[in-house]
C-alpha cells in the first residue's frame, strides 16, 4: 500500500457530512480537543473533512471510526488507477446515479422464484448472502448491465446465461431472469465498493464483443471498455443509469 496523503473527493466529504449527522457527532467530537479518545488534532480533523490531504493511515481510521469504505471516500491520484479503472470512471461520468436500481436479498432457506424479497434496495451485503438485481427502466430498449466487483473486474450479466432477454419493456426487470439457470447470486470475494452500470439503447448496440443469450457473463478487457465508451460517447439516444453498494464480511 501507498504511504502517500490522501484528502477526501467531492462526493466523499458529502458521505462524510452524513455520517456525522446519521451518529450526532461534530468534528470536534472526533478530535483530541473533543474528546478523550481524539483521533487526531482537530487542524487534521478539519483538514480531512474539507478535502485536504492528511496522511494515509490516519485518513484510514478516521473512516473507519465513521463506518465508512475510505476507498468510497478518497480521491485517488490519477496514477494510482489502472487503465480499466479510468476507462470505467469514464462511463459512470456519461451516467447518472439512481435509487432505480439495485439489490434485494433472496431468503437463503429458499431460492425459487417464490421467495419474498425485501422492499428496498441494499446499499451494505455480507459475503456468502444471496441476491438479485432489480432494475426498474423509465423506457423500452435493449439492456446492457456490466458490474465492477470489489477486485476491479468488469463483468457483462445482462446479455448472459443468466440475462438472455435483454430486449424489455419499459417496468421492472429482475436479475436472474426466470429462464435463466440460477434463481439468485452469491455474494463472493473480499468486502469492498461494488457498483452496476446499466446501459439502455434503442437498438441493439453494434458491438463485435457482445455476449449471446447462452454465454457465461463475459469479463470485460480495456479493449471492450474502450469500444463501449466510443458507443456511450456518439450515441445520442443512450441512456446510462449507475448505483453502488458496500461488501462486508
């Protein structure tokens, strides 16, 4: 790891803010001035929460006093990120953030298409849970769903096995599809942000790398990403939709 500083983004000190509200703690409550078990002087607890630059570790703790991912929270050095992560960074850029779209969790004790879901979507799941994804589409047109796992691979579910009607109606649409040959997912790897990218078109996207219906979900390369960043880039009638979630142990 790094021992270089790091200072908090936009989007991170706006996490931070709310964290503070959602426990009734101030900045100084986190500091040595407020409190005996003080994190830091309260200059650095200012610092860091204006997006200034403190030092690594302690920036790690602080976030971690707060609950939060500071990975969620700091906004890394561009040479910090490899190829396919600024290629991704580059999509979400072109998307908007939605609450229409997201996790609900399956029962474990049962995985059919029976199971009764939760009514909200989940923005924290444990490893070794099980889910679907449910996306709710304002319009009719062709659904490309990628998602980026807490390792920083890029995989394709929808077209897939597991998706292989990606033509739909504008309402909602649940991943596994009915026809597919699992009813949920696991949740696996190691805790970390996760976040799923939908991409709606009006035609099927002209792209060589696109899944079949009965294909695996396919791991996207920096080439695939960057032939769908032109597309997203020079099509005007594309809608592109994002959401993120946190993977705990």
């Amino acid at each position: 790891m790094s021992n270089r500083s790091l200072g908090a983004s936009p989007q991170g000190q706006e996490k931070l803010r709310t964290a503070l509200e959602r426990r009734n703690l101030t900045q100084k409550s986190l500091s040595y001035e407020g409190s005996a078990d003080g994190i830091a002087a309260w200059s650095t607890i200012n610092r860091f929460f204006n997006g200034k630059l403190i030092q690594r570790q302690l920036f790690i703790k602080i976030c971690d006093e707060l609950n939060l991912d500071w990975q969620d929270i700091a906004q890394f050095p561009e040479e910090e990120l490899t190829p396919l992560d600024k290629l991704w960074l580059q999509l979400i850029k072109l998307g908007s953030p939605t609450e229409d779209m997201g996790l609900v969790l399956a029962k474990e004790q049962t995985l059919g298409w029976g199971t009764k879901l939760t009514s909200r979507y989940e923005k924290s799941v444990s490893v070794g849970a099980y889910i679907q994804v449910e996306v709710n589409l304002n319009i009719q047109g062709y659904l490309l769903l990628l998602l980026k796992d807490t390792s920083g691979e890029v995989c394709c579910f929808c077209p897939s096995c597991f998706a292989p009607e990606n033509k739909l109606e504008a309402g909602k649409t649940i991943l596994p599809q009915a026809d597919s040959p699992i009813t949920s997912f696991p949740i696996e790897g190691t805790p970390g942000k996760e976040q799923i990218l939908a991409i709606i078109t009006p035609r099927i996207p002209n792209l060589e790398w696109l899944p079949k219906p009965s294909d695996e979900p396919l791991t996207l390369t920096e080439d695939y990403l960057n032939t769908l960043l032109d597309y997203a880039k020079n099509s005007k009638e594309t809608q592109i939709l994002y959401t993120e979630y946190q993977v705990v142990k």
